[in-house]
C-alpha cells in the first residue's frame, strides 16, 4: 500500500462520521447519506491519485463534492423539481414534517426559512439539526467561523422579529 | 418554546439515525470500494497505456484548477463581477475576504452587498450588530 493510500486511508477514519452526519442533514435517509459519503470519498481518492498533492484534502473539497453528488443523484432520480424549487441549484436540508408539533409557529418558521438562501438554509440546518458548532460548519462550506456566528445570529434575529411569541432558548 | 427547541424533534431523529448505522462496517466498504477502484486503475494503465513509470496517473488539469487555487481564483472571478455591480458576487468577495483576514476590506464589501441588495448580507450585518 502505498503512502498516499495510507494518509487517504486515515483521512477516511478521521472524517467519515462527521461527513455522515453532515449528510444526513442534507439528505435525511441514512443509507442514501452512507452511499454519499463512500462515492465522495471515492471521488477524492480519484483526485488525490492526479499526482497533485497541492490539493489539499480537507472537509471542505468533501462537502463540495457530496454536494455536487447529491444534485447528480437527485436530478437522476427526478427529484429537483421537488427539492430545488425554492433553493436555486444548492440542494439543502428541507425541513421535514414533525409528527408531534402541527403548531402554527413551526409552519411559520419553516415558511421563514424558505425564504432564506440556499446557504444560509445549510448553515442553519446544520448548527440546529446537525448540532454542527460554528467552527465545524465553517469548514464545511469553506467561511470564516464568524461569518457563520454572524449568520446564525442575523438568522436567529430575523425570526424573533418575526415571531416576538418565540422565547430564547438560552433564557 | 424556542426556535432550537423547535428542531428537537428533527435533531433527536438525526441522532438516532446515526447511532444505528454500522460505522465498521460502513467504514470497511469505504475501503473496499478503493481498493477496487485502484485496481481497476491499475488493470487499465496495464492494458491502455502502459505503467507510467513513476506510479501516478497524470495531473488532471480541471481538478487541479478546480480545488488547487481556490480561494484566490474565486476572489478574482468575484471581484471583476462585483465591480460591474452583482450584489451577490460583492457578498462573497466579502466572505472571501474575511477568510482570508482581511477584515477592514471584507467589512466595505459587505455594507456594498448588503446596499445592492444581497439579502445574505443584510442578515449577516444583522447579525454582526448583535455580536
């Protein structure tokens, strides 16, 4: 085995469960996030081997290319209209139903939420469902981790402009 | 109740759905699925071209250009597009710019998005107010 294959190997062990997980919050469905991560890392290894070791491997390039996968994948199984109808050509987490909470408010923010970027919608997502930290979710996307403190914040600010009824979650 | 407190539900059913999942066994179709793939390199160098001497497959220029000079190709790109007035390419000078620790510049393009009308940077001002 040779060296390159070795560090690419350990790459893997260190990022896989962080990568599903970031995954699952895109996707929802746990085979369909595992079957994301291998074909990412696949492609990776497949760069990797170019030679050209000045491409770095990092969190970032794999979030790019699962990304890139999910909306090959979706477009395949004829699914964009669906999901990018609001969200441009970014495939994000959508905010699925809950079963226990019909409420008004929750319909609410999830129309609220719609109307945010197909980015800022991935951020958001990953820090409240992923429970990504700012810092995690900033080398996801390639950011500052306070361009994303900043987001949250503004994002968060939004909605109690919107909807004073909500409390504080810290409070 | 919150907004977090909102998406319990939604983060609860992500942790459960990772705690189910196999990890070795995910972990060894991982590696499963590169060996195969280099082996399958390897038959084909074989056959099509010969062993390339040093081991490697040639440097495929659009994966280097791609992820190689990133972020300071990207910057260019978005600076010329900026300057002709796209309030989303200014946003994103700015987050490049902040990536980079240029903060005094990052904080003009940022207030320049936000006044073309980038609606990320108008919450991302609303939340710099708040931090």
């Amino acid at each position: 085995m040779s060296t390159d294959r070795e560090e690419f190997d350990e790459f893997v062990r260190q990022h896989r469960e962080t990568l599903v997980r970031y995954a699952l919050v895109l996707c929802r469905d746990s085979h369909f996030a595992q079957d994301l991560v291998q074909e990412t890392f696949l492609r990776m290894w497949r760069i990797r081997k170019t030679g050209d070791r000045a491409i770095e491997l990092n969190r970032y390039l794999a979030a790019t290319i699962l990304k890139n996968i999910l909306i090959d994948q979706l477009r395949r199984r004829g699914k964009e209209i669906e999901l990018f109808r609001r969200m441009g050509e970014t495939p994000t987490a959508i905010l699925p139903e809950d079963p226990s909470d019909k409420s008004a408010a929750r319909e609410q923010i999830r129309r609220f939420l719609e109307k945010l970027s197909a980015p800022l919608q991935e951020i958001f997502f990953l820090n409240v469902v992923g429970g990504f930290q700012p810092r995690e979710i900033a080398e996801f996307v390639g950011l500052k981790p306070t361009t994303i403190s900043n987001y949250l914040s503004g994002i968060r600010k939004l909605i109690k402009a919107e909807h004073p009824d909500l409390n504080d979650d810290n409070s | 109740m919150g907004v977090d407190r909102m998406f319990d539900h939604d983060a609860r059913a992500l942790t459960r759905q990772m705690s189910s999942m196999d990890s070795e066994a995910h972990l060894r179709s991982i590696i499963a699925a590169l060996d195969a793939d280099d082996a399958a390199q390897d038959a084909e160098t074989e056959v099509s071209t010969g062993r390339d001497p040093t081991g490697r497959t040639p440097v495929s220029r659009p994966a280097a250009e791609q992820f190689g000079t990133w972020p300071d190709s990207e910057l260019t790109q978005c600076l010329r597009q900026a300057r002709q007035g796209d309030a989303a390419s200014a946003r994103r000078v700015a987050e490049l710019l902040e990536l980079t620790d240029q903060a005094t510049a990052a904080a003009a393009w940022w207030h320049r998005a936000a006044a073309a009308g980038d609606s990320d940077a108008i919450i991302y001002i609303e939340g710099f107010r708040t931090t």
